[in-house]
C-alpha cells in the first residue's frame, strides 16, 4: 500500500479542529465576493473543490445555489454532510481525488479555496492536474474562481514570520525549514492536534506560484481571461491589486 502523504494524513480527524483555525474565518464574505463574481444567477451549476467541511459550499446553498463538494478526506466530508443536514441544505458531498474526477463539462462555475489540493501535491505536474480536472468538469462557458499560494511573497518575506502573527492556541503551527528558489517549494514542519487529541508533526512541502506561470497553465487549458488578485482572508476584492505582502493571490478564470 501507498505511504499516505502529508495532506492526507493531516486531514484525518480533523473536521471539528479544521473549522476553528484562522484560515477558516472568512467564509461570509468570500462567499458574497463568488455571488457578486456570478451575478447572482441561482441557476449556475457549481462545483467546490477541496471543500474541507463544505464552509463555502453549505453557504452558497443556502443562499440558493446548486452545489457539490469534492473532497479527499472522509472524516471533513463527514463534517460537511452533518453541517449540511443541520443548516437545512441539500449538498452532494463526494470523496474524489480532484487529480481524477470523474466529471464532464458539467459545471458552469469552480471554486477551489483556500489550497484546496492544489497547490499541495507532490510534483508539479500533479498540481497541473487537479487545473486539467476541474477544467474537464467545467462547460465551454465558465468561471473559475480560486486562491493559491504567491510566490512573491516568500521571496520578500519570512513564511515564519506570516505564520506566527497569526498563532491561535490550539491551532496548527508551521515552522518553514527551507523554501527551495529553484523548485518554488517551502519545507515545513506542521504540528497539529487532532479531533481525538492525538499531536501529529508532519514533514509538509508546498509549492508556490508567481502570477505570470498561474496564467500560462490556464491558458494551456483554454481559459481565455485570467486576472489576479491580491486575497485577503474574508475580503476578496478586484481592488485589491496583487502585492508581495500577499501571501495568497486571487485568480478569476473565464472562457
């Protein structure tokens, strides 16, 4: 059997812990800067990938939308299954790699927030991947909306230093060891406590991008119109021009 990889073991057990870290806290408002994004439209098919505990996805539902989730972990679609029932909501929540999903043209719109598989796969082509597969499960006319990690940042900033401002006790703790110029990836130690009390320290490498390689992967999948935006947790906003200080970016696909 496979060796489990770090993100897949850092996500068992994890639904109850998953909801209370900081990166978890903006959902209200990145979900009203998706609906503004979509115009509103009701009747849009939308597919949420990585969806953790389904955070964005049972709040577009209840704002009227038709969502399902994707997700590798059991035990965070558990969450997002129980969440749905008690907010009232009818979601499929689905375990699939997002590297093989088994959809097409079927969607009119994409959210993958938050690092949702991509961009923490091993290789980069892996990562590409998970692009070619939502790209094959959207329709010929579609909007992709997702965050990943900037590469500008680390290049100007400690990733240590970004991590600590934002320690809440309880929560996972990263001590970046080495972030590698030459493949773009930073090594990292995370430390976390599970929902069962168990500590787990694992050996975690993810990869950033700069903007100008986002844009060309896309484009090699047909996205016609790419913009990048800085992403503020909570705050998503055209405005917000892309920085180094951005430790996130903000990209909108279209075709």
């Amino acid at each position: 059997m496979n060796k489990k990889q770090w993100y897949e073991t850092l996500f068992e057990n994890y639904g109850e812990k998953y909801d209370k870290e900081s990166f978890a806290q903006g959902t209200i408002g990145e979900c009203d800067f998706i609906e503004k994004e979509i115009n509103f439209n009701k009747t849009l098919k939308i597919i949420d990938i990585g969806c953790g505990t389904g955070r964005h996805s049972i709040e577009l539902a209840k704002r009227g939308y038709s969502m399902t989730g994707i997700d590798l972990s059991e035990s965070l679609l558990e969450k997002a299954r129980e969440k749905a029932k008690q907010n009232g909501v009818r979601i499929d929540f689905l375990k699939h790699d997002a590297r093989n999903l088994p959809f097409d043209k079927q969607f009119d719109v994409a959210i993958m927030m938050c690092e949702g598989g991509f961009p923490l796969m091993e290789t980069d082509e892996m990562n590409f991947e998970i692009l070619k597969n939502v790209s094959q499960s959207l329709k010929d006319k579609s909007k992709f909306i997702f965050t990943t990690l900037n590469g500008l940042f680390p290049l100007f900033h400690s990733i240590n230093d970004f991590h600590a401002e934002g320690v809440v006790e309880g929560n996972a703790t990263y001590n970046s060891k080495n972030f590698d110029l030459m493949t773009f990836r930073d090594y990292n130690i995370t430390k976390v406590v599970d929902d069962n009390g168990v500590e787990k320290e694992l050996e975690c490498n993810e990869r950033y991008y700069v903007p100008c390689e986002i844009t060309w992967l896309l484009k090699t999948l047909g996205f016609t119109k790419i913009e990048i935006f800085g992403a503020t947790l909570g705050a998503f906003s055209r405005n917000d021009k892309l920085k180094t200080e951005d430790y996130e970016m903000l990209v909108i696909a279209e075709r």
